[in-house]
C-alpha cells in the first residue's frame, strides 16, 4: 500500500508540476510588472490591493491564459516542436479537465476580490482583461485564429493588467498615459506578430489562421518592425524619464532586423530570434525598473 500511496503522490506532483509548467512561468513577471508599477506609481503606496492585484496577475491569471490554451490547442501542439517545455507544455489529456479546474479555482477568489475593491472603471478594465483571456483560446471565440484581431488580443493581455492597476488607483487619464499605453500596446502587438512568424507552417498544417499565416513571414516581420519603431517614437514624445524608454524599442528591432526578407519557407528559424526575445524582456523589465524608480523620485 505505501509503494501504491507513493506512486500516486509522484504521479499527482507530476500532474501539477505540468500544470504550473503551462503557466509559463518564465513569463509570469510579463503581467504582473505592469500592473504593479501601474498601481504603485498612481498611490506611491504598497497596500493589500497592490499585493493581491500583483499575486494575480503573476499567477493565476497566466494559468488561465496559458492553460486553456494549451488545453485547446493539444491538437494543434502535437505538431509544434516547440511545445513541451518553456515555450509551451504539451498537456496530456488526462489533466486537461484539472487544467481548467484549476485555472477557475485559482482565479475566482482573486477575482472576487478585486471587483469588491474596485470601480466602475476598473471593473470593466477587469472585465476586458478576463474575456480577452477566455476569448483567446476557448472554442468558438477563437480569437487567436482570427487574423490581426490575435494580435490585438494577445496585447491586451498584457495592456490591460496596467489599466487596471491605474484605474483601481483612481489615477486621471492623461496624455503621457495615452502615450505610454498606447506604445505598450503597439509593442504587444509586435511581440506577437514576431512570434507568430515560427509557427506558420505548423499552424497552416493544422488548419489554424493568424496574423502571419495569413500576410506571410516576410510582411509579418516588417510589420512587427514598424510597430516597434512607432512604440520607441511613442515615448520620445512623453516627459521626462519617459524618452529614456524609447531606448527600449532598439534590441528588440536589432533581434528582428535580421529577418527582413524571411521566407515562409524558412520561417521556424525565426525561433532563434524569438528565444533570444524572451531573455530581451527580462533585460528590458530591468531597465524599465529603473526608469520607472527615476520618475519615482523625480
């Protein structure tokens, strides 16, 4: 009895181990950083909303996003190289009924919580932000396989923790935030469209439109570029420290530039880039870090 007990805890810990895999967890801070900074610069305080706010958006809101994706799109996955690890968990069946379960469970009580504290204003930022993660990738919606409206879906993921940071704060709409979000949201895009780029032929295998299935490698990137660009020029037009992030737009321009004239034949080597972007957004928070301690203090 104690080897069966043992096996089936090694079994469940396996089990959750792929679950909290298919968060991402490398890219959890991708979320949580832009509401936290949002909210704190607004109250300049660290109260339990900043930390439940936080605590959400780090984890259970990606195991939502990223879960049900990988619940819906296993199909799909079973033909990506890239699935099965950092980039993607390849879910089995089995635990994709406790992948969902475990996504509600854990986003409820956060949820819960974050309306009774909120505003008209943040309850609908709230509300945006959930459905764009539901709307992703559960059947039906879709969204991810409707072209350009995936990539503007895939940016408000990451837009609209920020939105709701400022607008639990009570913080004004100005035009520096106008600025500032607007070039977050047109970086979103980019990053999306960019990563779209190495999974053209299997997503054209498997049936599934997006941005770059459908305008090609080669426009694709070219877009993703121009968004980048536009995004870097955003902030120059921003106050003081704000043009110091424009800076920020350059290596993810250097990391893509090389691609220019990629073809759609050729389009899976774009995942060196993209891997490299990964570690790019993790220098890129650092020094986002900082510019945001400047204007801090400024």
């Amino acid at each position: 009895m104690t080897g069966q007990t043992s096996h089936r805890a090694g079994g469940l810990g396996r089990d959750i181990a792929q679950i909290v895999l298919s968060s991402r967890p490398i890219s959890w801070i991708n979320t949580a950083f832009p509401f936290a900074a949002a909210y704190l610069l607004s109250t300049r305080e660290i109260d339990a909303t900043f930390v439940i706010g936080t605590l959400y958006f780090l984890v259970p809101y990606n195991l939502a996003m990223y879960g049900i994706n990988d619940v819906f799109d296993y199909a799909s996955d079973l033909a990506n190289p890239r699935k099965g690890g950092i980039e993607g968990a390849l879910l089995s069946p089995r635990i994709h009924r406790a992948t969902l379960w475990a996504a509600a469970v854990t986003n409820v009580p956060f949820l819960v919580y974050l309306f009774a504290v909120g505003t008209p204003a943040s309850w609908l930022w709230l509300a945006v932000s959930v459905f764009a993660v539901l709307a992703y990738s559960a059947p039906v919606l879709r969204f991810k396989e409707r072209p350009f409206l995936d990539s503007v879906t895939s940016s408000t993921h990451f837009v609209s923790p920020a939105l709701v940071g400022l607008t639990l704060a009570g913080a004004p709409v100005t035009t520096t935030s106008v600025l500032v979000l607007g070039a977050f949201f047109l970086w979103g895009m980019a990053a999306h469209a960019f990563g779209a780029v190495q999974d053209i032929g299997p997503d054209r295998e498997g049936g599934i439109s997006s941005i770059a299935t459908v305008i090609g490698a080669r426009a694709t990137v070219r877009l993703s570029l121009a968004l980048w660009t536009v995004a870097g020029v955003a902030m120059l037009l921003t106050p003081w420290p704000g043009p110091l992030a424009a800076v920020l737009a350059l290596p993810y321009i250097v990391n893509a530039a090389p691609w220019w004239n990629v073809t759609d034949e050729t389009s899976a080597r774009t995942n060196r880039a993209w891997r490299r972007f990964i570690a790019l957004n993790y220098i890129a928070g650092f020094l986002a870090t900082m510019i945001l301690i400047l204007a801090w203090v400024s």
